[in-house]
C-alpha cells in the first residue's frame, strides 16, 4: 500500500528494538521519533505533531497502554499500534477495544509493519479532514445565518460562474465534482477545497499558510502550513496530473505556495 510519508512516534524500551524499527520506517520516507518511556514520548510530542504512534505495550514506568490513553486524549486523531509479546497478546486486545488502531506481535516482519503503519496514517487523515470538514460545514451555516438576502440588501446579486476550467478539467461548484471529459475525478471533501481556492485565484499563486487557511479552516505559521498542506497536494496529483511526478497543472512555487497552469483554458 502507498500512502504519502508521514511523521511517527515510535517508543519502546529497547533501543535494538526502536533503531531497527525506525530504520525499516525511514526506508519508506517517513520521519520518525523515538522515545524510550512514556514520560519522554509525551514530552517529545510537545514539539513533533505525530500522526501515528507505535507503542511497546510492556514499559518501565507508565506502561504502553496507559500512554495510549493519554495520547488519546490529548490527541484524538493520531491512529495507535500497539507491540506485544504472545504473552500481553490479551492486552494487546483489550487496547484495541480502547481504542488503539491495530496491534503488531513482537518481533514485527517489516512488511506487516509497513501495511500497518500505511493503513494508519490513512486513517489518521481521514478523521483529520472529516474534522476539518465538519468544522467548516458549522462555521459556514454560522456565517449564512448572518448574511442579508438579496431583497434586504437592496442590491442585484452578482451571478457566479458554476464552473471552473482548468485546462481539460472541469470543476463544478453546483455538484462539486470535478471531471475530465465524462469521467469524474473522486475528491475527498479537502482536497476539492484545495483545488476550488487555486482555480478562483486564476492561475496566480497561493502562499502556503492562505490555501491551508482558505481550505481547511486553520490558521497556522508558514512552515507547519507547507508540511500540513504538501501532503494534500501529493494526493490530488495522483488523481489530476498526467504524470504525477512532472507536474503540469498543479505546480510549486518554491517557498512561495502553489498555483494552478491553464485555468480558464
């Protein structure tokens, strides 16, 4: 399974164990930290935004399982796997039901690691986008319900093109789909957002912490912008660009942001 890099916490006790771990981790591209208790992991988190964590059940001091509690509660989005030996197995389990993703028996086989971690940070990001959505879905009702109509105003309206071009895409504002010819492009809810900002802005670039701002409703410095919003710009290459790693219609600025080629062609 290929998903796009992400930012993991990995704690164990055992530093052979946490080394090689991280190692089969890094290979994939991810970034990876390591903390040897419990206490160092929640200290560590304080300046590194995990996405996903992986957990030695059995740790001096707090153990695992009490860590994924505080983990899930300070941070209800970062998807949990938790280590166990055969015998913590029942352990292991019961976190699940606790709320942990998934669990991995010691030693793990990197390949299983690997579709783990990857169906983790999947999930992590889903509920992340389906928080953010449902946040602006609430800030937007808000806002309508403090605009005037057309009558109260005493003003025509001005009408609004429904669709946008850009270059053999279409997107819709009315369906909110996006096509190319008759066949639909699947978006998720951010990523439609991310591509309505870029195509309103005609083709002019949109620096890294107003796209992540306009579309997904956080206001963030421009360094933690560029991370959050670059994974999002991987996906919808996927999805848009003939040749996602020589990008023709979505393109990079560098350090500046992103802008969308051929808009309104």
């Amino acid at each position: 399974m290929q998903v796009a890099p992400g930012r993991i916490l990995l704690v164990d006790d055992e530093a052979n164990i946490r080394k090689g771990l991280q190692a089969i981790l890094q290979k994939d591209g991810h970034e990876v930290r390591t903390a040897a208790t419990a206490q160092a992991a929640l200290s560590l988190l304080n300046d590194f935004e995990a996405e996903t964590a992986v957990l030695d059940i059995r740790m001096p001091g707090m153990q695992g399982s009490e860590l994924l509690g505080a983990l899930k509660q300070r941070w209800p989005y970062m998807a949990v796997i938790m280590l166990t030996g055969h015998g913590s197995l029942a352990t292991a389990i019961t976190a699940v039901k606790e709320g942990a993703f998934d669990y991995l028996l010691k030693p793990a086989q990197p390949d299983d690691l690997r579709q783990v971690v990857a169906q983790a940070l999947l999930e992590s990001r889903r509920q992340r986008e389906q928080a953010a959505f449902l946040t602006k879905l609430q800030s937007g009702l808000e806002r309508l319900q403090t605009l005037p109509g057309p009558a109260a105003a005493g003003q025509p309206t001005t009408p609004t093109a429904t669709r946008l071009h850009i270059k053999d895409l279409v997107l819709d504002r009315a369906t909110h789909e996006l096509r190319r010819g008759d066949e639909p492009i699947d978006l998720t809810p951010s990523e439609y957002d991310i591509l309505l900002v870029l195509a309103e802005q005609g083709g002019a670039v949109v620096d890294y912490a107003t796209l992540v701002r306009l579309a997904l409703g956080h206001q963030l410095e421009t360094a933690e912008a560029k991370e959050l919003i670059k994974r999002h710009i991987y996906s919808l290459r996927q999805k848009i660009e003939p040749r996602p790693q020589e990008p023709v219609i979505l393109l990079n600025v560098r350090g500046v942001g992103y802008r969308l080629a051929g808009v309104g062609q």
